[in-house]
C-alpha cells in the first residue's frame, strides 16, 4: 500500500509499471485513475482533483466528485507530478496528511482511502533545490521509488513490444 514515485524518460513505460502495481495489489479490484498532472491548466486542477459543490461557481450547476473520490478504494496515478504548480502541490500535500479531500465550495472535508502512484520524466530532487517542488511532498510521494530505465537500454522488451504491436 505503501505511496509509489516512478522515475524514467518520457516513453519508457512508466505508466504500464503503475498500472502492474495496481493490479498485483490488494486494490486490483478498485479503480485505477489516471492524472495527467501535466495536462491540466492551472484553473481547474482543483476542481479535477478535489470536485466541487453545486454552485461553488458559475456553471457548476450538480455536485461533482473528484479524482481522489472517484478512486475511492483503488489507486490515484498521477502521471508527470513534476509539472504541477506549487500551489497544486500544497493541496495534494494536505490530501496525503489528512487522507481527506475538500471540494471546491464545500466547508468539510470528506475522507478518502486511496493509494498514490506518481511518475515524472523529472528529477524531482533537482526540483525541490531549484524550488520548484516541494521537499515535503516528494518525501511523501518517495516512499518507494521504481527507475525505469529508457527503452534503448531493454533490448529484450522491443521484441515483446513488436510483437503486441503485429498482433494488433
């Protein structure tokens, strides 16, 4: 159960590795969610992650529940966390203290079980000396830490993968 961070170049995999460590955990049952932390602008990566109340603000006409809400009982992969903003990443700070989310709008928070995999094509290290991650955080997020190593250096997998590919 223990909070995974996936290092490795873009392409390499790092995704599939999640993905093999949600499904031979004891949440392979529950949902896998995917975050593509480098995909979200700015304004609304409180609202993917957390959710919202109805009328927390214009447009938000029904409840909706967030990624961490979504997963409840599964797994929250967070792909590309390195890309994420210093304010996004004090909010996800405060989810993996309390283990509870607030929606954008609401007054308590609601708790939430999930299980945290990241993955960056950054050194995150590097990141939190040039102040653009957060040292509290990645010690959260480094708790197990799984190098994938590039794709020209597994020259067994290509094989494997030319394969799948043909059988497509």
């Amino acid at each position: 159960d223990a909070t995974v961070l996936i290092r490795g170049e873009s392409g390499c995999g790092k995704e599939l590795f999640a993905r093999a460590v949600h499904v031979n955990s004891r949440r392979q049952k529950q949902p896998f969610i995917k975050v593509d932390c480098a995909a979200l602008p700015a304004s609304l990566i409180e609202n993917e992650l957390f959710g919202h109340e109805k009328g927390a603000y214009t447009g938000a006409d029904q409840r909706a529940p967030g990624k961490f809400e979504v997963a409840r009982g599964g797994t929250v992969f967070l792909d590309e966390i390195g890309e994420l903003p210093l304010h996004a990443q004090v909010k996800l700070l405060r989810v993996a203290q309390e283990g509870e989310v607030t929606r954008v709008g609401a007054s308590r928070p609601r708790p939430v079980d999930v299980r945290w995999i990241a993955a960056t094509h950054r050194n995150l290290l590097d990141e939190v000396v040039q102040g653009r991650f957060r040292e509290d955080l990645f010690h959260r997020l480094a708790v197990a830490v799984i190098q994938v190593p590039p794709l020209r250096d597994r020259e067994g997998d290509v094989g494997l993968l030319v394969d799948r590919l043909l059988a497509r």
